[in-house]
C-alpha cells in the first residue's frame, strides 16, 4: 500500500456520499472501501423477470445547482426524466390529495370541523406572547396544525414509520420535510380547492432506464475513469486505527494507512471499530437509536388503478404506512401492461403475510384485484432511519467532537447520522473532498 505523501484518502463506504467524496477530490490518490457486492449503498436497485425495485421510492429532488449540474452531467440527453409529483393520503376509505392538512376536503365533514376549529385554535395559541417551543414530535404536531390533524394523520402516520410513538421523538426533523401551508390554503382545501404543489419535493428526475441505481453506477463508472482500481467492493472496513491513521480492511493483510479518512458508514458502527475510542464516545454511540425498515416489492400482473405515484397511509389498523408505484413513475420498470410498487410496512418483526395486505391494497387502488400479484419480496434495511430522541443531539456532538479530535470525517445521513436526501449525501461528499484536501 502506499505510504508517506501517497497515502490515499480512505473513504469507508461506496454510497453516494462515498462516491461522491471520490468523484470531488481533485489532486489526492484514494481508496473507496465497499462491504457490498456493489455500490449504491440504499440507491440500490433489484431486478426480477422484468421488473425493478428500488429501497421504496428513491426519487431525486434536486435544489442545489451544483448536484443539477453533476447528476445531468453524468447522464446523456434524454436518460432522465423529469416527473411531477402525484401523491396522496388514504384515510377514511378516501383518497386525498397530499398534504392532508391542506387537502381535507373528502372527509366527513364532523372531522373536516374538528380539524379546522382546532388548527384555527393552534395558530391563535402559537400567536400569543411566550408559547413554548414543542419538546416533543407530538407537541409540534398539536400546536404547528392542532390537535385534530395532529390524531387524523401526524401522530398515527409517524407512529408506524418509526416505530415508536411520537412522544419519543424531537420536533426538529420534521421542519424540512413538512409543509407549513397557510390559513387561507388549509380553509380553502378544507373547502375543496384542491391544494398541489406544496412541500419541498413538487418535482424529481429519475433515470429514464428504470432504476436508481443508474445513479451511482454512473459516478462510479466516472471515478474508475480517473483511477481504475479505486473502488474496493467486498471490502469492510473493520477497525481504525486513527491514532496510527490506519485502517484494517478485508481481504488485505497490511494495514492500510491514509492521509485522511472519511467514512460514510453508521455512526455506531465506526465507533465500534475503533478501538481507542474514549467511554464517553462508546457511550454516546450506545445511546444511538435507529429505524429499520421492512417493506415489500410487489409485481403485478396489471397495471394498478391508482394514478399517484405513492400515498402515505396513516390508519393503525392498516399494516403499512406508505405504497408507492413505481410503473406511474416510469412505465419501463416493470414488462408492457404490468405494474412494481413497495409497501412500507409498520410491523418490522418479519412476520408479514401478504394475504393481510391485499385487501387494503385492492381497497386504496394499488392492486387491481387480488389474483393480480405475480410475485412479492420481503426486504428489510436494518439501518434505514435514525431515530431523534432527547439523546441524539448530545451523543452525536460528543462523537463527532472526538472524530475531528483524531482526524475522522464521519459524514452522510448515516455518517453523520441525520435523516437526508440523495441531493444532500452528495452535497456532503463535495464537503469531505474539500476537507481532505484542505
Ligand atoms: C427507505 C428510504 C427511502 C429514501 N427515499 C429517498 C428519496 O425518495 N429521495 C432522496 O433523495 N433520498 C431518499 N432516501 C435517502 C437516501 O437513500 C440517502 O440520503 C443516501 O442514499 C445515503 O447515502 P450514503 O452514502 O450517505 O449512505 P449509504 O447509502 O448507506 O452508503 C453507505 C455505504 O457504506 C457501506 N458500508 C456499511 N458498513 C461498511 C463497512 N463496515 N465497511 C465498508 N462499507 C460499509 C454500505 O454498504 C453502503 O454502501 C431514502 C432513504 C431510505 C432509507
């Protein structure tokens, strides 16, 4: 391995942030080490007698220009395309338009009034001098939209994503991903003016070929350009040594020793392999919480009724809290007339029979009847969302403090351990690049 002034810049991890670490380091020699088969880490895709399946929706949102100019640059003309977002909510046995708190117009109208008299209630309290700021994902919940939306759709919809209840959880995540509509658009879409556009994600591009994957096979095609033996697959990191500034890698006998090392992979698992971590660091990685995630990929023989291209369901009695349609998005992932979507589902323990799901998929329009399933996979991502709870913020600040003590650049949603986008991941690997070669 090289040493001295060529050591490499060691990335832990050939996601997008990994590959985009690689792609944007311009003078440096690297190492992308990859524990999988692959690289795309969750912008992976699976492919099975026609259809493609990505980790449930992978759709690319894009505000950054540079991420714009970087994501066409990697495809030729005509290799992406540009989608309008059609997404709903299915409560009540009604199909809604998402956001629901914009959109209430469908439900019976007793809720439709609850809802309305309790948001009209939470603004005037948050109007009034000295409101309290939310401690919890629930008190947001209540006072941001009242308590009507808040039991409708916030508090049972997050309790099935995350799998705990929302009094567990801190307000600050949502801030982003939820839309604040206005008074007048909740009244009037309360009233039926329908409400479109809202949110950060209004629009996405997605490969034209089906499959998310075309993404980070394309950057990583385009680093191998630069330098051919750059991305290790089938190579975990397993301990770092960054007192040494070394790294033990499988399959190779010497220790590898970089001038910097960033790494990409969860948080709790980095600290793990490193030996020399103080206890005040092991302790903050232990009280690190996560999400997994098990979710179906359903082929179909037909295309399904519903014209959204994923609908969040928030009812506790229903087992999944989110279905999407992949064929709405791009008619190419699954063969001619057929359709492929992913079922989030609530329960994480494996114990998933489909014949449950059926009905509720016949019911909500996503399955066109139920003998029109040709095939369906069970997935489970063990580490997909990282869980806000009152420890989060002081864990992470304890170890990423000691991180830049030593020398490590722990980035990307699991890195850094945050809930980000594909947009994002690739933003922080542009970071790291500019860090290394500091
Ligand atoms: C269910 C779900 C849906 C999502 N939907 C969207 C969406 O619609 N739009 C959007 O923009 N974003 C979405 N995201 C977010 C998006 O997936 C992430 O922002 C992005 O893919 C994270 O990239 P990353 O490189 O930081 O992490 P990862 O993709 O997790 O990459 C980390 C890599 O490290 C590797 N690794 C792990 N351990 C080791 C080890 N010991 N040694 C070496 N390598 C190791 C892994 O195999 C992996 O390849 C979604 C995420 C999830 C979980």
């Amino acid at each position: 391995m090289t040493s001295g002034d060529g050591r490499p810049v060691v990335i832990l991890g050939a996601g997008l942030t990994g590959l985009s670490t690689a792609l944007h380091l311009r003078r440096s020699p690297f190492l992308v080490a990859e524990r999988e088969q692959r690289v795309g880490g969750k912008a992976r895709s699976e492919r099975r007698d026609g259809y493609t399946f990505d980790v449930t929706g992978h759709w690319l949102h894009l505000r950054d220009d540079r991420v714009k100019a970087l994501v066409r640059g990697l495809f030729e003309a005509g290799q992406l395309v540009e989608i309008e977002r059609r997404t709903g909510v299915f409560t009540h046995g009604v199909m809604l338009p998402y956001p629901i708190q914009a959109n209430l117009h469908g439900l019976p109208l007793p809720l439709v009034r609850d809802c309305l008299v309790d948001f009209v209630q939470a603004q005037v309290t948050a109007a009034s001098p000295g409101a309290p700021a939310p401690r919890t994902f629930r008190e947001y919940a209540e006072r941001r939209f009242g308590r009507g939306l808040a039991e409708l759709f916030f508090v049972p919809y997050n309790t099935k994503l995350w799998g705990v209840r929302p009094d567990e959880l801190t307000p600050d995540w949502g801030s982003r991903f939820i839309p604040l509509p206005e008074p007048a658009q909740v009244i009037g879409g309360a009233l039926g003016l329908r409400q479109e556009g809202l949110g950060y994600n209004a629009r996405f591009l997605y490969p034209r070929a089906g499959g998310i994957d075309h993404l980070p096979e394309a950057m990583a095609a385009r680093v191998r350009t630069r330098r051919p033996d750059s991305i290790r697959i089938g190579c975990a990191v397993e301990e770092v040594d960054p007192e040494g500034r070394r790294v033990k890698l499988q399959g190779v006998p010497d220790w590898v020793e970089y001038r910097a090392l960033v790494s990409t992979i969860p948080l709790p698992q980095l600290v793990a392999r490193m030996p020399s971590a103080p206890a005040e660091v092991r302790e903050a990685a232990a009280a690190l919480r996560w999400v997994s995630w098990s979710y179906l990929d359903i082929a179909t023989r037909r295309a399904p009724p519903m014209h959204e291209h994923w609908v969040y369901v928030p009812e506790l009695h229903i087992p999944f809290f989110r279905v999407g349609v992949y064929t709405n998005a791009l008619p190419a992932m699954a063969p001619p007339g057929a359709g492929a979507l992913y079922v989030e589902l609530a329960d994480r323990s494996g114990h998933v029979r489909l014949r449950d799901m059926i009905p509720h998929l016949c019911a909500m329009g996503a399955l066109a009847g139920p003998d029109d399933v040709v095939f369906s996979e069970l997935r489970h991502e063990e580490c997909a969302y990282v869980l806000f709870d009152d420890a989060c913020h002081e864990a992470t600040t304890t170890i990423h403090a000691w991180l830049g003590r030593v020398g490590v650049r722990a980035c990307g949603r699991y890195g850094a351990w945050t809930y980000n986008s594909m947009e994002d991941s690739i933003i922080q690997g542009m970071e790291a690049a500019a860090w290394a070669e500091a």
